[in-house]
C-alpha cells in the first residue's frame, strides 16, 4: 500500500505460492471466516481470495503496487516455511520482517533488513 500523497509506503505483504498458497501479512489486521490462519500467515488463499486482498487495500488516500518474482520451487518452500515460523509481528514492524525473511532465501541475500515497504520496492 503506497499514500497517494506522500508516496510513502504504509503496508507490505508477500504472496507465497508453494505447496500452500499463503499470504505473509506481518502485521496485516484483515480478517476472513473463510481463512484460517497462524500468526500473520492466513491459508488456503484461492486467487479470488487474493484479489478480493488486493482490492480491500484500495482506499481514496492509498493504491496498491504489486510485485511479482518468479522463483523455484524449493526457494517457495524455503519462503513458506519462513512465514510460517516468524509468527505474528508487531505493529510497524511489517517490512522489517518481510526484508529479513526474503534476505534469507538464495538469490535475495543483497535485501537489506528495512522499516520503509518502499525501501524493498524494486
């Protein structure tokens, strides 16, 4: 999510496709009967689900930038399983946990660990 104002970013998410399609929402504060989740990483994301995500995020003060990087699928286990162990992150602390989980994946090492979602914006 991106302040159509100021450019800043204000939230960042990760979109896992593995073996489970996830979201890591560190810090995210949506919330779906349909999903079941474990820390900040809801479960069985259809790709209805995911635009419906997508979508949700829109507001008149905010636009939605998506970034799509294909990778193998052992870098998307590693990734899975990441999200699945960091548990639920503290308020503001959204990018700093998605830099240093992707930091730790073959190929991203160079990802420096941030505050600022635009700071990873590539």
């Amino acid at each position: 999510m991106i302040n159509n104002k100021t450019d800043a970013g204000a939230h960042r998410s990760l979109l896992i496709n593995a073996s489970q399609r996830v979201i890591f929402d560190p810090a995210g504060t949506l919330k779906h009967d349909i999903l079941i989740e474990q820390g900040d990483v809801p479960f069985s994301v259809t790709p209805k689900f995911d635009d419906f995500y997508t979508r949700v995020h829109v507001y008149q003060i905010f636009h939605v930038v998506l970034q799509s990087i294909e990778v193998t699928e052992g870098i998307a286990e590693m990734d899975l399983n990441l999200a699945m162990c960091n548990g639920a992150v503290a308020p503001a602390l959204g990018a700093m946990s998605i830099s240093q989980l992707l930091g730790k994946l073959p190929g991203f090492e160079t990802i420096s660990t941030t505050y600022f979602p635009q700071t990873m914006r590539q």
